[in-house]
C-alpha cells in the first residue's frame, strides 16, 4: 500500500498480510460500518492522520464483513480501533474519540521511531502522562469501561454514587490503554480499580467513596456537576464571536467546518471555537438547546446565528461582517 493512504482489509487473509508489513513497525486498524456516521467521521480522522504518519500503516476493515476478525478481536461495537507492533496488538481504542485516536498514534508512532531508550526515561514519560491524565478534570475517575457502559460492579456502582450525588467528573477507560492500567498502579501505589482522583490527588477506590457517602464527605470534598443548560450558556458566551464545529481552527474535521472557518477568516473577525467531538453531551446538548439539528453553529453574542448554509447566504448578500460585529 502506498503511504499517506488508508488500506483497505476485506478478508482475513488481507488483513494478515497487513498486519505483516516489514516497512511499518506500527499499524492501526479501525473496525467499522458503513452504517455508522460516527464510523465515516473517523475514516476521515484517519485519512488525515495517513498523511501526516507516513511511516505508520493505517487498514480500515468493515466489522461485520469479516467477522472472523472482528470475534477473534473482541469487536462488540464500531468504531473500534486495533494498534499492532510485529503482528502483536498493543493498545485498543473503543469509540468515535478523535483527539484520543490522535494522540494514541502520536504516542505509538513515536515509541516505533526511536530505538529503545532507558527504562527510566520511558517510566518518566510515562508518570508525566498520568500526571496529566490525572489532572486532565477536577475529578477523574479512571474505570473499567465508562460511565455510559461500565464493565464492572464495582465501576458500575461507582458511576452510581457519583450520579446521584451530582457530582461533575471525567472518565478515563483503563480497557482503552494497558500502558497506563498498570502504571497507574504504581504511580499511586493503589492496586485495583476504580480509582478516584479530586484536584490531581487520589481520594481511593469504591471501598473510600462509600465511607464518605456515609460520612456526608463526599459533596465536600467532589466538585458539583454544572446543569447541562448552565454550561450551554456559559459556552455560547464564552466569546463575542463562537463556532461550534467538528475539529478546531488547525484542523478541521469535516467538510462544512472547514467551509465555515474559511469564510469566518476572511472576515479578519476575531473567535473562539468548540469541538463537538470531545464533549458528546454538549454535542446533543446544544442541537436542543438551539433547536439546530446540525454542526457547524455560529452564535454572535450569545445569539445563535446558524450554519454554514446561512453563513452563506449573509456572505452573499454582505451582511456577515456587520452581523459578526454584533451591528445587526
């Protein structure tokens, strides 16, 4: 296969012989549908990253076309992603998760690159990934699973209490990546899961949590989860002048946003944008909250002003500028 391009696998046998490559020391497998429109916006995640990886091999092969794979795999949802050194899978990465995608390529791809280091400056890379992972939110719950599928009790349990306490926290699925399920362990010197950080320090697992339910603890010390409609708000108004879109100013990730943001720099007009792709409950959030079905949205102080297709038309007839400066 030509560099810079998504292969595809439409059999096992290709598949295999994919995976065997002498060239590329890292490949990436998406497993998808052709029915899933999440599905289509990663084949274009992976397209662009095939240009930028040359020396990374990047197969898309369709689930339920070639199930042999997809069962000897463990491939129960689309789109999942598969990453192989020397035929041997090294990481998984469950969902529609762009920027996590990006990053797990970047990371792999870079290990590929360079002959093994020392052992201390790889565990130092690593403890500086946790930290970050650890403070990437308030409160980080790292689980099994997430809190939508859970894929244990005592994670299932966990989601619970913090749910019903209304306390606002991120996840991170310790399944997604075992680089970072075993370093954790070590990193805080806990050695089960789930594990509850507060302000980048460990609070402990479910056994914890439970004794500051008890106690009347846990609202004090959790930070509370914002109303869904509050943070909508808070977003809209975030900037005179706000996009919400798929991808960001540098990198598009569909067509209409890329429309979108060309015409919005050609005005010279200042702006801030959101990527719906990282945050799934302001993605379906905001489509009620504004009664616009579709993305990109444009909103001008805090007034939804609406998508590529309108942008257009005020592009057309001159009025965009004035709109954009909020004179209309």
């Amino acid at each position: 296969m030509a560099a810079g391009e998504v292969a595809v696998a439409g059999s096992a046998q290709q598949f295999q012989q994919l995976l065997q490559q002498k060239d590329r020391s890292l490949v990436v497998v998406h497993f998808w549908a052709p029915w899933a429109p999440q599905c289509a916006q990663m084949n274009e995640v992976m397209a662009a990253l095939a240009k930028e990886h040359m020396q990374v091999a990047f197969v898309k092969l369709e689930a339920e076309a070639v199930p042999e794979v997809s069962e000897k795999y463990g491939i129960s949802s689309v789109p999942t992603f598969l990453f192989f050194k020397n035929s041997q899978k090294v990481d998984r990465l469950d969902g529609a998760h762009a920027p996590e995608l990006t990053k797990k390529v970047q990371r792999h791809a870079s290990s590929s690159s360079v002959s093994a280091g020392s052992n201390d400056s790889a565990k130092e890379d690593l403890n500086v990934r946790l930290k970050k992972l650890i403070n990437a939110a308030p409160c980080m719950l790292f689980m099994k699973g997430s809190p939508k599928e859970p894929r244990c009790g005592f994670s299932k349990q966990m989601v619970e209490i913090l749910n019903k306490h209304g306390i606002s926290f991120s996840s991170f699925d310790i399944f997604s990546d075992e680089e970072v399920r075993q370093g954790l362990k070590t990193y805080s010197n806990w050695p089960t899961y789930p594990q509850l950080y507060v302000a980048g320090e460990l609070i402990g697992g479910l056994d914890i949590v439970k004794e500051l339910e008890a106690s009347g603890e846990l609202d004090t010390v959790c930070p509370k989860a914002q109303k869904l409609e509050d943070r909508l708000k808070n977003l809209i108004n975030k900037a005179p002048v706000m996009l919400f879109m798929k991808g960001s100013k540098q990198m598009a990730k569909c067509g209409f946003s890329k429309q979108i943001i060309e015409i919005i720099n050609n005005t010279g007009v200042d702006y801030e944008t959101f990527d719906i792709l990282e945050d799934e409950e302001v993605r379906q959030g905001l489509k009620t909250y504004s009664n616009w079905p579709t993305y990109p949205q444009l909103y001008v102080k805090g007034e939804l002003v609406g998508g590529l297709d309108i942008v257009k038309e005020l592009k057309e007839s001159g009025e965009l500028l004035p709109v954009l400066k909020g004179e209309n």
